[in-house]
C-alpha cells in the first residue's frame, strides 16, 4: 500500500515509442524534479509542481507511458564496488563490419565493466565507459573484449579522472 511519503513506483513500459511526446510547464517541472531526486516522493513531487498528488501520479505515469521517462536507476558510485579507475573507451568498427553495430552495441553491454554504451557520430563509432579495479584489469578488458573482437579496427582509451552529475 502505497503511504503519504512512499516514493513514486511506477513500472516502465517495455516498449517505448522514438518520437517527440508532447511536454508541457507542468511536465517539465516533474522531469526536471525526478531527474535530480529519482525517489522523490509523489506528494512532494506534488507540491513542486503545484498540482493534486492524484493528477501528479497520472502525469508521471503517463511520462513513462509515453517514453518520456525511460527508468527509475540507482546511481552507484563504482569505487564503492572496488572499481576506482573509469574509462571512455573510443572504438572504431572496420568498414566491413558495417552489419555488426547493433550487435557489437549489445554485446559490450553484458560486461560488468561496462556502465554504459553510446553509438555515436563521427570518426568513431562508439564510445564505451567502464570502471575497473585498476590499470591491469583496464588493459584485460581492452585486450580481450575489444581489440580481440573481429569487428573492431581501433580504440583510443580516455582515463577518467573525475566526473560530476549535473
């Protein structure tokens, strides 16, 4: 049963439309509220936006509904895991391996290492964050994972040294 002060639950529609929805003041002002406080609860979220908790809970639902709101994450500090040192790892798939990026994609995506995956344009094709133990494990999984891949031509690893949430 959900209390006064539970945090906003709403299950995340599995598929998710790729056109632009319709956002109005009142939208933004809980997407902008959510994307700073995830956990935030619906009367709280409420009253920022000057609307019933009622009417907030159907706005938000149908943000998610929608697309808009793609999912609820905990934002976990990698260090805490043990993985100090992050990375963004440019790759360059060879030109004859065209067919594989969605595959490629998917497959980085399965790594523990791995945080998050971005196709990208440009002279790379994809950019690949990830956090490791140390040097030695960086070096594993580049060698491993990406160098040894059949698709990949290059990368280029960019140390991360900070990395501050707006």
């Amino acid at each position: 049963m959900r209390t006064k002060n539970s945090p906003v639950n709403i299950p995340i529609a599995e598929t998710r439309p790729r056109t632009a929805a319709a956002i109005d003041d009142v939208d933004r002002v809980l997407l902008d509220h959510l994307a700073r406080d995830g956990r935030i609860t619906n009367n709280a979220l409420a009253a920022a936006a000057g609307i019933a908790p009622s009417t907030c809970l159907g706005r938000v639902r149908s943000l998610v509904e929608r697309g808009v709101i793609r999912g609820f994450h905990a934002d976990i500090d990698p260090a805490a895991l043990g993985r100090d040192l992050q990375a963004m790892i440019a790759v360059r798939v060879r030109a004859d391996a065209r067919g594989q990026l969605a595959e490629f994609g998917t497959r980085m995506a399965t790594f523990t290492e791995v945080l998050n995956v971005y196709f990208i344009a440009g002279a790379d094709d994809y950019l690949i964050h990830v956090a490791t133990a140390n040097s030695d494990e960086l070096r594993r999984f580049v060698l491993e994972h990406l160098s040894a891949h059949p698709a990949v031509a290059s990368t280029e690893t960019i140390l991360i040294f900070e990395h501050t949430r707006p």
